[in-house]
C-alpha cells in the first residue's frame, strides 16, 4: 500500500463516502479546508501507529555486514597491560605513527614527541593535560597524529606529583580519516549497534564469517549484550552479517504520497484505522474510539507467533 492509498481510506471512513478517491485527488484535497486539517495530522499519528505495529506483529528483519580485520601490520606498539606512572617517566614508541590510543585513571600529561634525526633529539608535537574528573574512572583518549614524514613517533607518560595508570596503549600506522575512526586498543569492540545503524531497533541475529571461510561458525569471540550492543574479541579476524529488526521509515509532511511501505500490506491496512482515532476524535469521540477498538482488535490478529516447529517420528521414517 501506498501513503496515499493510506490517508484516502482513513478520509473515507471519517466521512462515510463511497465516492471513487484516487491519489490524483489529495493535492487539491490537501488545500480544501474540509480534509486540510486531517491530513496535515496524519504523519504523526502515522508514526505512532506504526511503532505500534511493529512491536506487536512480524517485524522488519534487514541485514547489515561488518567486516573486521585489522592487520598486525597497522600498528607497532600495542598492549592491553596497566602501568602504574610513579617516579619514571613511561614511554612507547612506534616508526611512522600517525595515531594513538590510550585510557587514563587520574590526572596525567602526556607529551607525544616526534624524532629529530638532525639534532638526535625528541621535539614536542602535542601535550595532553588530563585531569581527572572522578578519580580510578579510566578516560579514554585518542586521535590523529600529523606526521607526513613518518618521523619515529613516541608517547611520554610524565611522572609527577600524581599517582596514576595507563592501560590499553596503542600508536597506529594506519592512517585513520578522523579521530573517531582510530581503532580501540582495548581486550574487546564494542559496538552500539543504535549508533552504528540508523533504522536499528533490536538484533535478531549474528552470523560470524571467519577469514578461513568457514561460514556460519559461532564462537565466543563476541557476545551480544542486551538488544543493541555488540562485543568483539579485538584479535578475531573476519566478517558479520548481523540481522536485526529495523525501525518502519518514519512518515513526514514531505513523504510522496507514492510512497509504499515496508511493512506488509496486512499490517499496513491497520494504518487508516489508527488515523481516523486520532484525527477524528474531536469532531466525534464514538466514531474515533470505534476505529480505535477496531485497530486494537486487528493487531491481536496479525501477531505471527515465529515459535520454532517441533516434529515427534512415531514410526521412524524422520
């Protein structure tokens, strides 16, 4: 079914017309004071109505592929250890760096230095002062180093007066486009599937392809935690199909009245229903609440129960 389809059976049922409506008509319908104010309000009923829908009937499975495969070769210097910065300074370093990662505990300067190969001597590139906002919580810094000589990059963790830790240390030669691509340097990924996915509402399922092809494999290298968070073991290589319910499209004011939604048109036909109650109930309350009853009647019978078939052989041919 069509936007338009949708609001011309709700305009029907409010005014009880069996005139023939095409989509043709809205336009002009849109501009005449008898239909305006009902169909400027039927995006966001719309959208209630389908969040409804969707949580109760057959949801919208989409996939979405992850690969995942950064080579040993991207980086130099990496571990997950903690180290405790007391009276030396703590220092790591890695040729041709072009970025960092490392996480915090408490109030820290930090100096990345780049090798002077004329003057044999360490020059400043850039000074992190951390302080600490709530002590033993670990901070995570990261970012891009500029460095189009591949000069020998190192980070110096200043011993001072502050008792503190650094873990989870890493410089990349990998060249990432923005701060926010440098790859963690931590045990395991997680990935906020919410953030990662714009129509994403709740994983169904992950598929987990090693680089060996062994496809379909699950392991324990990664663990889905609630409904949107994803955790990967940082040493796994290879590619995910994650199947997920997604979000309906969300209906606004500039949506084409030629445009078909995603859902099916059994779920769809519930749509008018839910209108006509909302945008009709100030005009006759009996009416909208009879709509209203009938949308609700009509979920119940759409929801799909997907529980798996159980098959009994009683005379040994399964």
């Amino acid at each position: 079914m069509t936007w338009g389809e949708v609001q011309l059976a709700a305009i029907k049922k409010m005014f009880l017309t069996n005139d023939v409506l095409e989509d043709t008509d809205l336009p002009a319908m849109k501009e005449n004071r008898k239909y305006r104010t009902y169909l400027d309000a039927m995006p966001e009923a719309a959208n209630e109505a389908l969040l409804r829908i969707m949580t109760v009937s057959r949801p919208l499975i989409k996939e979405y592929s992850m690969s995942y495969n950064l080579d040993d070769t991207t980086y130099d210097a990496l571990n997950f250890d903690t180290h405790a910065i007391t009276d030396d300074d703590y220092i790591v370093e890695c040729d041709a760096a072009h970025s960092y990662y490392f996480e915090l505990d408490n109030t820290a300067v930090v100096k990345i230095e780049s090798y002077n190969e004329t003057t044999e001597e360490w020059d400043e590139e850039d000074e992190i002062d951390h302080t600490a906002t709530i002590a033993k919580t670990y901070e995570t810094y990261k970012g891009l180093i500029t460095n189009a000589s591949d000069k020998n990059i190192r980070l110096r963790f200043v011993a001072n007066e502050y008792f503190y830790n650094v873990r989870n240390i890493a410089l990349y030669t990998l060249k990432f486009r923005t701060a926010d691509e440098v790859f963690n340097c931590t045990p395991r990924q997680e990935y906020n599937l919410k953030t990662l996915i714009s129509d994403f509402y709740k994983i169904s399922s992950v598929e987990y392809e090693s680089l060996d092809n062994t496809k379909g494999k699950f392991t324990s290298e990664y663990v889905i935690q609630g409904d949107n968070t994803l955790l990967i073991d940082s040493s796994i290589r290879g590619n995910f199909k994650i199947k997920y319910e997604a979000y309906p499209d969300k209906i606004q004011t500039t949506t084409l009245d030629s445009y078909v939604f995603t859902m099916a048109d059994e779920m769809i036909a519930l749509l008018p229903l839910y209108l006509v109650s909302e945008t009709y109930k100030d005009d006759d309350i009996a009416i909208a609440t009879q709509y209203r009853n009938q949308f609700e009647l009509g979920l119940q019978e759409v929801v799909v129960m997907d529980e798996p078939l159980d098959f009994q052989d009683n005379k040994g041919y399964l």
